[in-house]
C-alpha cells in the first residue's frame, strides 16, 4: 500500500468538495479549483476527510494512488493558502519592474523581456532584483515561475541571471583557474 496514497486529505473549515465522478471541484477562500483524475483512483469525500483507493497492485496504479493524492491535497492548501515562488536577478544592470498586468525585465538583451500575467496568477515585484509568483494552482505557479527564469539562466562563471531563492548555482573557475605550473 501506497504511504501517501493511503492518508486521508483533511477537509478545513471553510473548504467545500464536491465530487462528480472522478472530477473533483474545491472551493475555498481563495478561489476555486477543479481537476479530472484518473478513472480508475476512487476518490471517496466522507466525514470531512476524502480517501483515494486504488483497484489492484499494478505498477501504474500504486504510481497514480500517491499522486492522486498529492494533487488533491495541493489542491486544498491552494484554496486555503495559496503557493508562490520566489525568484532572484542577478547582474549588473538586471532588473524587473512591474507594469500594469506585465512583467518587463532588463536582463542584459538588447531589448526588454516582457511577459503577460496568466490569469489565476499574480506577480509582485518588491524590489528590482526580486520577483514572487503567486497564485492558487501549484502547477501554474511552477509553470511560470520556470518560463521566467527560463528567459536567462544562472551562469556558472559569474552567476548572472535569474534563478529561485533557495536555489544555489554551483560556481566554475574561469580559463586561468585550470593553468598549472610547468
């Protein structure tokens, strides 16, 4: 049996499931989200706890019996919660700025890089060098956070561009560090 797939997904006060078949609708402080799971999990909402049950012990149903749960569980703390995703510039002259519903950042191109707010995500810019992606959906703020930072990547050498807060660019010697002595 699955660790996670097994434990219950505890239903707040102020959240409300509603199922249809194996589509799930949570509804909660903060918005609402709605997800098809696979036809095969029986997804169960009873006594404010909901249960995933898997039908056998295949290999693709012990894999999908943890991620059903997992998504129904992200889905419950986004509608209480919500998720967001912290990025970090790096670079001289690298900057964002925030403009009406856009995102314009300078980074070191010939012009500058601007990107549309998806709906259900919102983005703040409390700083020129920081940028926080927030929202509902875990996936969609993990989505965007990754096309931001994917617009210029952390380099070795110097360590310019964009990347999470908590993530750590491992540093490179240049083309004089590797010259020995002969």
């Amino acid at each position: 049996m699955s660790r996670i797939g097994r434990m219950p997904v505890e239903i707040p006060a102020g959240v409300n499931v509603k199922q249809e078949g194996n589509v799930l609708t949570v509804k909660g402080p903060k918005g609402t989200l709605e997800k098809e799971f696979h036809k095969d999990m029986t997804i169960k909402v009873e006594n404010g706890k909901i249960l995933v049950e898997r039908p056998s012990d295949l290999k693709e149903h012990k894999a999908l019996h943890g991620l059903t749960r997992t998504l129904i569980n992200n889905m419950i703390i986004g509608v209480t919660q919500g998720f967001e995703k912290a990025l970090e510039i790096n670079g001289v002259g690298f900057r964002a700025q925030k403009q009406g519903k856009k995102l314009v950042m300078n980074l070191g191109y010939s012009h500058p890089v601007e990107m549309e707010e998806p709906a259900g995500i919102t983005i703040e810019v409390p700083n020129p060098n920081s940028i926080i992606v927030k929202g509902i959906d875990k996936q969609a703020v993990g989505e965007f956070a990754a096309k931001i930072r994917g617009k210029r990547l952390s380099e070795p050498y110097k360590g310019k561009g964009i990347k999470y807060v908590d993530e750590v660019i491992r540093r490179k010697e240049g083309k004089t560090g590797g010259k020995g002595k002969k």
